[in-house]
C-alpha cells in the first residue's frame, strides 16, 4: 500500500535535524502569538487596518537589506553560529515586547521598531538555518524533510494565534502572556543551535566580500529561470493574496462590542490556514513521489488565489475559517515543492545567498502583502481588498507561466535551475 502520512525518515536517520525540527516547531507557536499579539495591540491602540499594515512595512525593510546580506553570511562563515547569534537576537527582541507590555507603555512606533530589528535577526538567521538541512539530511530526503519543516510551521501557525488568542481574551486584554510564551520558547531554539557541530559552507567560498558576494548571488539567480519562477509565484500569492492584516478589522465586524470574542475571532482566523497547512502536511508523503514540481506549485497558488478570494466573499466565521483552511493546504503543497527546488538546483557555495533571496521573498511578500490588503481596505473596504488580491493572485500567476512555461515541465529527479 502506498505511504500516505508523512515520512518521518529525516527525524530518524539525523538526530541534529531532529533536535533542530523540535526546537523550531516549539518557537513556531510562541512567534506566531507575538505575531498575532503585535497586531491585535497596534489595532487596539489605533483601529486601523492600516496601521497594521505598516507593520509589514517596517518588517519588510530591514528583511530585504539583511536578508541578502544574511545569505552572503552563510556561503562565508560557520552556519550553526550564525542560527544561535539571532536566535539570541530574536529572544532580545521578545524580551522587549513583554516588557512594554508589562509597562504599558501604549507606543505604536515602538512596536514599529521592535518588529524592524527583529525582522533584521530573522533575516540573517533564516538562510543559515535553511541550508543546514540539506547537509543534516541529503537531497533525496529533502522532500520529505521539507514537508516535516511545513507541518512544523503549520503546527505553529495553529497553535499560536489559537493560544495567543485565548490568553489574550483570558487576561482581559493584556498581551504580555504571549510575549512571555515566545522568551521561553526561543530558550529551545537556543539550545539547539548550541548542539549542532560547526557547519561551514562546502565548495569553493565566495572569493569577493560583502555586497559583492551578493551581487554574484543575484548574478548566479539571473539566468536561472525555474527558480526565479519559484520567486515570482509566490510573491504574486502573497503580495495580491494574503488578508492577515484586515483580520482585526473582520473579526471586530463580527463582534463589535465584545474585545475578548474579536480576540478570539482573530485566533481563529489566522490560525486556520495553518490548520489546512498542517492536514495537508500529516498527508504529504505522496508529494515525496511528484516529479513535475513546477506544475504542482502553480496549480497550488491558484488554488490558494481561488480559495482567498471566495473568503472574501462569505459572512460567517466559521465558513471563513474553512476557506482559509483550503487555502492553507494548497500554500503548503507549493511551500514544500518551492524550497524542495530551491535547495536541490542549487549548488552548496550558492545555497546561503539563494536561501537569503528565498527569505526576502517568503517573509516579505507577505509583510508587502500586508500593506497592499491593509491600503486597498482603507481604500475600498475589506471585502473588495480580499476579492480582488484572490483574483489578482490567480492573474498575475497566469501571466507569469505564460512568460515562462517551461516551468510547468521542471522534472524533481534531474533538476535544473
């Protein structure tokens, strides 16, 4: 009978990669509560979907400098002390967060800054963390290990709005529990990253130094025409079709006088894609025998396209929750083939700068996407800035395969960047 729950052969083969996956499903969940916590307060503080929306921007900044300069850093130096400085960073930055909460401090720029700077430790500790898996685990089991990382982080994106929901709703407004969780759960992360033996980059390293080096990773990306498509569709997906930003403002329409039931609403909300993501995940092991990888990324955006848009377009909370939850399961599926064709067309000396272009584009377009759904609905209204991003996801990807479509034919067992 074929294998139809996820294969676990990465977690048993490697004990870094399983100390490592654990570490990160754990933080998953205590980032997604601040993450959810953040914009709930800037919403609680302003009423504006807007405002959250600048959220993204003030993340999206630092993440494009430091994300390509990160990847630069990961072709040069060691790849485990890397992923422990920022992990160490990005625990300073929730220590900040609960402690203007403890204090009360009610700044919206604040918060603003925080976010920057731990966007900019993110951005320089994703692309090592990314390319240590292929050494920890081989390339033929990156399918799967990449489906183990994706259900991780779906576990996380339930888990933690859920969560970070309830102790809000159950503090009475306060956000300092979720700030709190996300400290001790970077203490996991920590310890992980301290266990790993010394992962240098492999092959000849870059022989030019800084912005340089960046240039000869983009100049590498130029030419290579399967993963630049693997960029562009998911840029188009996010950018045009992720509605995070206007949870608040949809779950107080639903609840407008009741602060702990729209807390909830938003827990709900953000948490069901990763619901789907994380179903889609435990029933992965099918996608470890896909060979046409290209093809089954752009069917799963315009899936993820089709399923935002008709979110929109509904007025029950819980049929919402389920259309986000479809529209979760198809990102999953183009998430694991998108880093599956990243970390096997790339050769080892190039693989720390690619995986800081894939963290510019995965981490940013959604933070992008925050300010387009954010403006749109400042503009229009929610409802038309959530339709119209669904429908304009599925366009802009059409065009895109029309431009390339020899990505529709990228074969997994022989690839070709």
């Amino acid at each position: 009978m074929p294998r139809l729950f996820a294969d676990l052969t990465p977690l048993k083969v490697s004990k870094d990669y399983r100390r490592i996956w654990t570490a990160l499903s754990i933080s998953n969940i205590g980032q997604q509560m601040t993450a959810l916590a953040v914009g709930f307060q800037v919403y609680n503080l302003t009423h504006s979907s807007f405002a959250v929306g600048l959220v993204g921007l003030f993340q999206l900044v630092p993440l494009i400098g430091f994300g390509l300069y990160g990847g630069m850093l990961s072709d040069v130096h060691d790849r485990r002390m890397l992923g422990l400085v920022t992990a160490l960073g990005l625990m300073a930055c929730s220590v900040a967060l609960l402690t203007q909460s403890l204090l009360d401090v009610g700044s919206v720029a604040l918060l603003y800054l925080v976010v920057a700077v731990q966007s900019a430790f993110f951005a320089v500790g994703n692309p090592a963390r990314s390319s240590i898996i292929p050494r920890l685990v081989g390339r033929d089991l990156l399918p799967a290990a990449n489906a183990l990382g994706m259900l991780a982080w779906s576990v996380g994106f339930t888990m933690g709005p859920l969560l970070g929901g309830a102790v809000i709703a159950a503090s009475g407004g306060s956000f300092a529990p979720a700030y709190a969780v996300d400290v001790l759960a970077f203490t996991v992360v920590v310890y992980a990253m301290w266990r790993l033996p010394a992962i240098l980059p492999e092959g000849e390293t870059p022989t030019k130094a800084g912005w340089a080096a960046v240039r000869d990773g983009i100049t590498f990306l130029r030419d290579k025409k399967n993963l630049q498509m693997s960029f562009y569709v998911d840029i188009a997906a996010m950018v045009f079709g992720m509605p995070r930003a206007l949870f608040p403002a949809i779950a107080f329409a639903f609840y407008p006088d009741d602060l702990a039931m729209a807390a909830t609403a938003v827990g709900l909300l953000s948490a069901a894609p990763a619901v789907g993501a994380a179903i889609s995940g435990v029933f992965s092991a099918p996608l470890g025998h896909v060979r046409r990888q290209g093809l089954a990324v752009v069917l799963s955006v315009f899936a993820w396209g089709l399923s935002i848009a008709v979110f929109g377009l509904v007025h029950s909370l819980w049929v919402a929750c389920v259309f986000l939850a479809i529209a979760g399961a198809a990102d999953n599926v183009s998430a694991i083939f998108r880093s599956t064709i990243l970390q096997s067309a790339t050769p080892d000396e190039y693989r720390g700068r690619l995986q800081g272009i894939f963290t510019v584009v995965v981490a940013g377009g959604p933070r992008l996407g925050d300010l387009e759904s954010g403006t749109v609905a400042a503009l229009f209204g929610e409802t038309f800035s959530v339709v119209s991003g669904g429908i304009a996801c599925i366009v802009v990807t059409g065009a895109l395969v029309a431009a390339m479509p020899q990505f529709l034919s990228y074969d997994g067992k022989h690839p070709v960047p």
